[in-house]
C-alpha cells in the first residue's frame, strides 16, 4: 500500500458518511496515472496554487481599487480568508479538508481586475454575458498551461462553478465553500469600509450585530460555529434561520452602503469602462492577443479576447488602458 492508497483509507475510515472520499472521486475528463503519494484532490489543490491564475490573484481588487494603506484585502487575501474559514467548518463536520481547500482556492481564479466593477463592466459586453465562477472555471479547463487547462476532478470544478447565487454545489465541500465566499466578504469588507471611512461601526444594522456580532472576528466565530453545531451529522449545510437572515440582511447593507456606495463613486467613474474598452480594442486588433488564448479547441475570436482581457491583474489592466489611450 502506498502512502495515497494510505491516505485514501484513511478518509474511508475518518470522514462523514456524508463526505467525498477522493478513492470515489468521479475523476477527470483526460484519464490520468494515479499519484503514489497525494489523493487527486490533493493534487489539485496543488495545481491550482501553482498557477499563474492564483498568482496573479494578489494584484486584483477586492472591493477597494488602488487603496492608500497596506492592510486592504485583495483578491489573494480574499481567497485565503475562504479558505480557512471552509477548512475550519470542513474539519469540524468531518467533511473532505483536501477538496475544500481546493474549491476555495480556485473559486474566483477568473475574477476580473476591478473587482465587481469590473465583472459588470465586461458583462455588458462579452457575448453571452461575463461571470466570474463561469470563468473560474475556463481558467482550470482551458485557459491555464497555454490552453491545455488543469484537468481538475469533477467535485473541484463543479464547486468552483457554483459557488455563487442560487447555484448548488454537488458536494458538502462545495456548500461549505458556497457559505464560506459569503461570510468572509461580508466581514472582511465591513473591516476594509470602516478602514476607508466609508462607513462606521454605528451604521451597521443593529439587529444584526445583535445577533452576529460586533466585531468581524465575533460575527466570523459565530457564524461558523453556529453552521457546525447546525450541520453536524446532517446531508445539508444548515444555519439557523434567524442568524442566516440577520446574515443576508448585513450582506444587503453592504451593496447599499459600500459597494455601491456614492463615496466610491469616483472609482467607477475611472474604471467603470476600462475593461469594456480593453476588451473592444483587443477584438478589434485579435492578432495582438497572446497566442496561450488562443489555443483551445474551438476557441471563438470573442472567448479568447475576453479570457485575455478578465487574467489581467488591476494594475496591467490600467498600464494598457494608458499606453493604448483608450481613455
């Protein structure tokens, strides 16, 4: 028996019934040779930390473009702060801790630069429309290694896809990400908005933080262990009625106060158009989008120039929006 096998028996014995055990994984589209030492899922993690996707991840937007001031979350960051809080409710379920490290660091490989604003600013004029986990997951299957893509399992990608909105993730490790995305943003964009001066402790609703909280770290706690003690032997990710209310209502709070916000107004005013007019520009000069777009099978003129535009990093982004004069 090999240390894999090992460690696959392992799961077998430890986890939920309710957990993926990765010796049933439903496997990857191009058959591969089994590794000796990691499980797949391990393996993916890996190869998703080892692209250029998750490196480029460091200069994108959370919510604030440019800040002046060290300690703004960026995209990175972000993606981190899923991760832990996942594997934290992942460990505590029993659930797969290798799949879910793996969904969360790959859930928002295909954001654009510009946050939000820039996902909105493409959407407007991709074919088809832009968004984000859609992307997310072209970047493991086709964009990634000069087109060949990741070859990521199936419970890895299908959490990536829908990790958003109404979508429902196959897996418990892909809910727990799902829940993960929101409790960290909520949060740890509260904390970045009070940094900024956007808002202040006193305009959040208080019968949230009746409930949750009145700190990110207190909320972020509490949501956590109420999902565990909710969840625990159970098919379902599950919190309390009243505390995933007071949750939602928080999360509308910040698209009302901070995302959207009049004090931000500026920013969208400079880049609210920026990666419409990239994309526009590339399309119509394709012979200078770089070839690793373009070698997909099938690739359309219109998906390439839009995978070109959407890895950019904020700061590229802008460098060619300058040098080009698209402004």
């Amino acid at each position: 028996m090999n240390i894999r096998e090992r460690n696959e028996e392992t799961e077998i014995a430890m986890l939920s019934a309710y957990a993926v055990k990765s010796r049933f994984s439903k496997g990857r589209e191009k058959k591969e040779e089994l590794c000796d030492m990691r499980t797949c899922f391990q393996r993916d993690r890996d190869r998703i930390i080892h692209s250029k996707a998750f490196r480029r991840l460091m200069h994108k937007t959370q919510v604030f473009i440019s800040p002046e001031g060290d300690h703004y979350r960026t995209r990175l960051t972000h993606t981190l702060e899923v991760s832990q809080i996942a594997r934290t409710i992942a460990v505590s379920l029993r659930l797969n801790e290798d799949l879910t490290e793996a969904i969360a660091l790959g859930h928002d490989l295909g954001h654009t630069p510009f946050g939000h604003l820039g996902e909105e600013d493409l959407n407007r004029v991709v074919p088809g429309g832009f968004h984000h986990n859609e992307q997310s997951v072209r970047v493991v299957k086709y964009v990634e290694k000069d087109g060949e893509g990741l070859n990521l399992c199936y419970e890895v990608t299908d959490g990536i896809l829908n990790h958003r909105g109404a979508c429902l993730p196959y897996t418990l490790e892909g809910k727990t990400v799902q829940i993960s995305d929101k409790i960290a943003y909520i949060n740890h964009d509260i904390d970045d908005a009070l940094r900024a001066g956007v808002i202040v402790e006193s305009d959040l609703p208080k019968e949230c933080t009746d409930i949750l909280g009145n700190t990110p770290r207190k909320r972020i706690d509490f949501l956590i262990r109420d999902i565990v003690n909710n969840s625990m032997d159970k098919p379902d990710i599950i919190m309390t009625p009243s505390v995933k209310e007071a949750m939602y209502a928080l999360r509308k709070f910040m698209f009302e106060n901070v995302y959207n916000a009049k004090q931000l107004a500026v920013e969208r005013e400079k880049y609210g158009s920026c990666l419409s007019k990239i994309y526009e520009y590339y399309l119509e000069n394709f012979d200078k989008v770089p070839q690793e777009f373009k070698n997909s099978e099938g690739i359309t003129r219109e998906q390439a120039t839009a995978d070109y535009t959407a890895g950019m990093t904020d700061r590229y982004a802008l460098k060619v929006f300058e040098e080009l004069k698209l402004g």
